[in-house]
C-alpha cells in the first residue's frame, strides 16, 4: 500500500498557479495515494494522472508561458542557476521527495554546461512510499544471511521502491546494518536540501548527487559500510568500482534494467560483474502491470 501523508502529497500545491489549486486539492482528497503525477503544458489545461485513470482541470482554460515560467522558478527556489547539475539530468527533486520534470529547449554555453530555455512542459511526479513492499523479497532471500543481490526488473516494475524499503529495514531494527545509500539521480532519498524526504533507518547514509562510481568508493573510504545499497547499475565505471570494494568485505545491493537471467549474462560488463562474485542471488521481478511482485531468485551461476 503506498503511505503518503496528505501533508507530503499537498506541499506540492504551492508551486502550482493559482486557479488550479482547489481543484487538484480535492483530487487529492478523493483519489489520495492513486495520484501520480501532475502535468502542466504550455498551451493546454493541467492533467492529474492516476494510476489508471486521469483528471483534466478546467479543461477550457490553457496554461501560459507565463505561468509555466512561474512554476518553474518556484520549483528552482528563484535560483535556476544553483540547480544546474540536477535541470541537466532534466529534473529538480522539491520538497516532499517530490521530482519535477523539465521540457523545453537545452542549451549549451562554452564550457559545455546545458541549461534548459524556453520551459514547454512540467511534469511534478509525487513522491510514495511503499512501507513492507521487500517483506517477501528479505524473508526468501536473506532468510540465512544478508548477501549480494542484484534485482532486475523491466521499467516501472518496482526496483527502485524495493530497494528503499530494503535499505529501511536493513538500516533499522533488528538488523542495523551499517548502509551506504548510493544515491546519484536522487531517486532512494529523496533529499531535500540535504535532508531526506523519504524514510530511512537510524544507520542509514546517503551520498545522494555523486556519480555512482565516485559515490561507491567514497562510501568504502569514508563510511566504513556494512551495506552499498545503489539503483541501475551497467556502465563501465559502475561495474569497476564495485569490483573494487569486493575484497573490503561490503555486500551491494543494486538493481539493473532486464527482464531476465539470459538477458544480464548477455550484457558484458554485468556478466563480468556476476562472475566476480559481487552478487550470490539474480531476484527478477515481474514487469507489466504488477509492481514489486517477484518473478523468480536465481542463485548467481559463475559462466
């Protein structure tokens, strides 16, 4: 079930122009933790999506530049530079945990630095939490000891939302795993001016904007973790600094695009990472229109 406090969902509003406010208020009131997004386009009227549905607020009333430039200003605090890094991967993570979407025309200056112009579209994803989602996947798979798994899955099939409740638990009682969260796109966290929006354990540190390689051997170097938790492994500066912390005695848990087995041994640089031993158990997820929902856990073969 997806726990989101009417506070959390409604901090939202405050970006939002004006005259769609109390209709979206009330959406949130009837549809509650089934809203998912809410999408603004220059020339068109606001959309809500929900999970299998989607509200037009006032469908005869299109929104402007101007109040989409409105709407973007206040997501970025009024400091469009200061937000640089997160609008060049094309999103802002607000308050709430919540992360805003950012369409329109990218530039870059000399130095190579990519801003984005001209604001066509934003897309605000409210922020959820699924408290309990990994109870199936921690009893089946660390039911003798707490290992390394690689959770793969098809998009949208939930291996982001395991992996912050399975970073939770591990980092609470009873476990109270030391775990270093990995957190390059802000999408575990969630943080928001260096506080986390989403729910963590009491042993739970977040190096939240660094490349993920960086991140990881930070992590080693600084944190001393029991646990490396990171989401969507696969280039080739991942795979080598997780090859690197293998000796350190760290278990990662991380999470890969794939819909099957046959399908990471066919990638290169994971086979590699497979092969070394980093992960004892594959756990595949099911994809489609189930989340979180457990296909298979595969006992990592050496090829």
């Amino acid at each position: 079930m997806c726990d989101r406090s009417d506070k959390n969902c409604k901090v939202i509003l405050k970006y939002l122009p004006e005259y769609i406010i109390p209709p979206i208020e009330k959406i949130f009131d009837r549809f509650g933790g089934s809203v998912n997004e809410i999408r603004l386009r220059v020339g068109r009227p606001a959309v809500v999506m929900l999970s299998d549905d989607h509200q037009t607020i006032c469908p005869d009333r299109f929104l402007s530049q101007t109040e989409i430039n409105a709407v973007y200003e206040k997501i970025c605090d009024y400091s469009v530079y200061s937000h640089q890094a997160e609008l060049a991967q094309g999103y802002i993570t607000v308050q709430g945990g919540h992360r805003v979407g950012v369409c329109g025309t990218a530039s870059s200056d000399k130095n190579g630095t990519r801003t984005i112009r001209y604001i066509s579209s934003v897309n605000i994803r409210i922020a959820s939490e699924h408290p309990g989602c990994s109870t199936m996947l921690m009893n089946q798979v660390f039911s003798d000891h707490v290992c390394g798994v690689l959770i793969a899955g098809p998009p949208c099939s939930g291996k982001t939302t395991l992996l912050k409740d399975i970073a939770l638990k591990l980092s609470s009682r009873p476990y109270f795993k030391k775990v270093a969260m990995v957190d390059e796109r802000n999408e575990l966290a969630g943080m928001y001016r260096g506080v986390p929006q989403n729910t963590l354990g009491d042993f739970c540190d977040v190096l939240c904007g660094y490349p993920k390689a960086e991140g990881i051997l930070n992590a080693v170097r600084a944190l001393s973790p029991d646990i490396i938790i990171c989401d969507e492994i696969g280039n080739k500066e991942d795979v080598e600094a997780l090859l690197n912390v293998l000796n350190t005695g760290v278990t990662v848990i991380s999470s890969v695009h794939a819909c099957n087995v046959d399908e990471l041994y066919r990638r290169e640089m994971i086979k590699k990472l497979l092969n070394s031993g980093a992960f004892e158990k594959i756990v595949v997820l099911r994809g489609g229109s189930s989340r979180c929902v457990l296909d298979s856990v595969v006992e990592v073969e050496q090829k």
